[in-house]
C-alpha cells in the first residue's frame, strides 16, 4: 500500500488534520503524477461503504476535469470536499487546477481506484455516493 493512500486516507478517516489549500510548487517532486487504471470519462454512479468524514474528488489535468472544476467549485468549497489529482504532468498543470481555490494533492489514484471500484473521472465521494 502506498503512503499517500495512507495519508490520504487517514485525513479523510479522521486519523490526521488535512492543511488548508496547498502551494503547487510544494509539489513539484512529486510530478508527474499518472494513474493508468483512472482516465477522464463518464462515471457510473455508485455507492461505498468506507467511512470517510470528509468528502472526497477525484481530477486530472485534463479539459473534462476542468470543466467538471469549474461547474461544482462552489459546491465542492461548501463541504469542505479534498482533492486527489490522479493524472497530472507539471507544475504549471497542477497550479491551473489550483486556481479554483479548492485543496489538492497530487497522488497515484491506482489504489483509490481499486478500493471504489473506480475507472473513470471526475468524481466526487460523498455520503457513502460516487457522484459525477
């Protein structure tokens, strides 16, 4: 199991207090990012049964994902949702998802895929739902 799943999924369990939204530049050893078992497309909707106590969404740096970014920014700010960005290159990519003011962490979604039974993106789990 990767550490960031782990981190990742001790924020969202609870187990740890996620930052307020990161700088891209922190980041940047970290890049690239791609996650071949994730790409941009229509999700089914879905449900889940881990308990996660913060809503999570999925993204890339792709047109889909930032168009998905800019239609549910505001919902996604009013519940405090974090960001996993699963396929990404750069550092000016990664800064142009910044740009919505929404928290983001660049990490291999293989993992998350697997554990949500996920193949497409964007996404957003929510209550026990994977939405799009």
């Amino acid at each position: 199991m990767s550490r960031w799943f782990v981190i990742i999924f001790l924020i969202l369990s609870g187990g740890v207090k996620a930052s307020p939204i990161p700088n891209a530049q922190l980041f940047a050893s970290m890049l690239p990012v791609k996650t071949p078992s994730l790409t941009p497309g229509v999700a089914p909707k879905g449900k889940y049964t881990a308990q996660l106590t913060q809503p999570l969404f999925i993204v890339g740096a792709d047109r889909t994902s930032h168009r998905w970014l800019e239609r549910h920014q505001a919902y996604l700010k009013s519940i405090n949702a974090m960001g996993m960005v699963v396929n990404v290159s750069t550092v000016r990519q990664l800064n142009r998802l910044m740009h919505y003011g929404l928290p983001l962490y660049p990490v291999r979604g293989d993992q998350w895929a697997e554990h949500f039974t996920l193949s497409h993106y964007p996404v957003l789990l929510e209550n026990g739902e994977v939405k799009q």
